[in-house]
C-alpha cells in the first residue's frame, strides 16, 4: 500500500521512515526530494508551502531565512533562482517566511537587496518626494512654491507668503530685506518697490512700509 515499502519478501507491509515516502506498490521508500515533506504513511509528495523549504530527506518544511522570499516547492533558506524564490529586491524588505517582498511604503526606499525588516526603508531625503510604493531611488525632486521635509511622500507643503521655496527647499525660506512675497506657492520673492522699504524675515507686503 501507498506509504509502505515492501521487500525481501516481508509479510507485513513496513512503512516508511520519516522524510520518506511511497506512492504504493514499491519495493522501497522514497527519500523525500527537495521542496517537499514527507510525514510517516505519506503516500504523494506535499510542496512546501509559500515562505518555506526542505532540503533533501526532510520530514517537515523549515521557515525561510529573513532577506529572502520564498514561493512553492522552495528547496533552499536562501533561494536565488527566481523560481522558488529570491533575494528581496531593492525597495522592499523581506522577514523571515516571506513568499513575496514588502513594498517599502510612500515616503520611504530603499536602495539596497537583501532588506528584511521596515526599518531597513530609508525616510526620503529633505528637498524630495517618494510618492510611490516600492521606490528604490529618489528622483523625485520637490518643485518650486513648495518644500518637502525628510520623509515626504507628495509635495502639498505650500510656501506661504513672506517665503519663498526654491525647487529642492526642504523647509521655507523667510524673504532677505529688501525683498517680499505676498503670495503663497512661489519660488523666489520679489524686489521692494521705490518709495518703499521692506525689512524682510518674512515679510509679506510692502504698502504700509512707506518711506
């Protein structure tokens, strides 16, 4: 019978040790190949589930290794072949008895492989977004009228008026004297007209600083 071995004429089927197995009328078990368990009686092969492996004569499947991803049928910790597993990608992490990587979320990347926990999603830098799951390069640059502290995922930071924010500006940058903005969103301030002073740091008009 199946998950029996039967030879040298023996009268009693006899079954089949652990990490091996029998489909039925064979002389012998099995060894439970790579990528699969075998309990005792087992009569067909069990793929390893999502997130684990064997290796050769295994009984049971073993939690793959943190940095990794495991598919179906993985036979290795470590796999690399890209078909029952691989090395987490760069923008996402893998923890142990992962079957596909963790996007790092918006906000955040990562540039190198191998990642296996959130902390290893790097906050996008000052001056720039990461508005995508997943990124593992920051290339989206903060635009003018706007500023983008460490960690920013859309650029909705407005400049406000008596500042101004030149594209890549990571925080608001108050006018210098001689200078002002009345309005919000913009990049750079305007020159004091004649007949007027402007003192600056911040300030947001010039109509009541007459000479």
């Amino acid at each position: 019978p199946a998950g029996y071995s039967c030879y040298n004429n023996e009268i009693v089927p006899i079954p089949c040790s652990l990490g091996t197995y029998s489909n039925g009328n064979s002389q012998n078990c099995t060894a439970c190949p790579p990528g699969y368990s075998c309990q005792v009686d087992d009569n067909t092969l069990t793929p390893c589930n999502v997130g684990t492996y064997s290796n050769m004569n295994e009984m049971n499947c073993t939690t793959c290794s943190a940095g990794y991803y495991c598919t179906a049928g993985a036979y290795s910790a470590t796999p690399t072949d890209g078909i029952t597993g691989n090395i987490c990608s760069s923008g996402s992490y893998c923890p142990a008895g992962t079957d596909s990587p963790v996007l790092c979320p918006a906000g955040t990347y990562s540039t190198q492989e191998g990642n296996d926990e959130l902390s290893d999603c790097i906050d996008c830098p000052g001056g720039y977004s990461c508005p995508l799951e997943g990124m593992s390069v920051t290339t989206e640059i903060c635009p003018a009228g706007f500023y983008c502290p460490q960690g920013t995922s859309e650029p909705t930071l407005e400049c406000t008026a008596g500042n101004y924010c030149p594209e890549g500006s990571d925080e608001e940058v108050p006018c210098e004297p001689g200078t002002y903005q009345n309005l919000n969103t913009k990049g750079s301030c305007n020159i004091c007209p004649a007949g007027y002073f402007c003192p600056g740091n911040g300030n947001n008009d010039y109509v009541d600083n007459i000479c």
